[in-house]
C-alpha cells in the first residue's frame, strides 16, 4: 500500500504498461520528475518485484524497465482507484471546502 501512496509510482507503472521502456523514454513520458527521483522509484519498484530491469550489453549500454507478472496484477486495483477518485472527486472537493470553513 505504502507504493501506491507514493507520488511518482502509479505514473511509472501505468506508463510501463505498454511494454518495456528505456529510463529516457520513461522520463520524457512521465515529465517533471527527476533523474535522481525517477531512479529511486524505479530501484524501489524492482525491489519489491514489480518491476523488471534488463541490461543488454552494446554501446551505449541499454537499460530497459518492464512490468513484472507481480506488477502487472497491480493494474486493476489501480485502476479501480482511479474510476473511484474520479467518480468521487466533486464530492472529495466539497468536504474538503467544508472542512476548511470551520
């Protein structure tokens, strides 16, 4: 749960599930995130066996990042919570006006 907290996560893994992506193109796709944050996220997803890094030895060296099974099950749920904080968001707005009028 702590990942799909994270800021930079869900961008990465919905970005990753069209298929395998370069750090580069990953970044471009994603935008204003850092080298130095986009790195740490990734290393973190990989850590936790949601994502896959694969080196493949020619010049430059290229280094490609893909889902893993384990990561592409998480599409769904994530999914899910995406129509959901769509379908509520007026209503997530309104408490929140509420909330700050006290």
């Amino acid at each position: 749960m702590q990942r799909l907290g994270d800021k930079w996560t869900p961008l990465v893994m919905l970005n990753l599930a069209s298929g395998p992506l370069r750090f580069s193109a990953l970044r471009q796709r994603i935008g204003a995130v850092t080298p130095k944050v986009l790195t740490s996220t990734l290393r973190t997803l990989e850590r936790d066996g949601l994502v896959a890094r694969t080196v493949t030895a020619q010049v430059p060296v290229r280094v490609d990042y893909e889902l893993t099974d384990l990561g592409s099950s998480l599409l769904e749920p994530m999914d899910a919570i995406r129509i959901w904080s769509e379908a509520h968001a007026a209503k997530v707005l309104a408490a929140r006006e509420i909330f700050d009028d006290k």
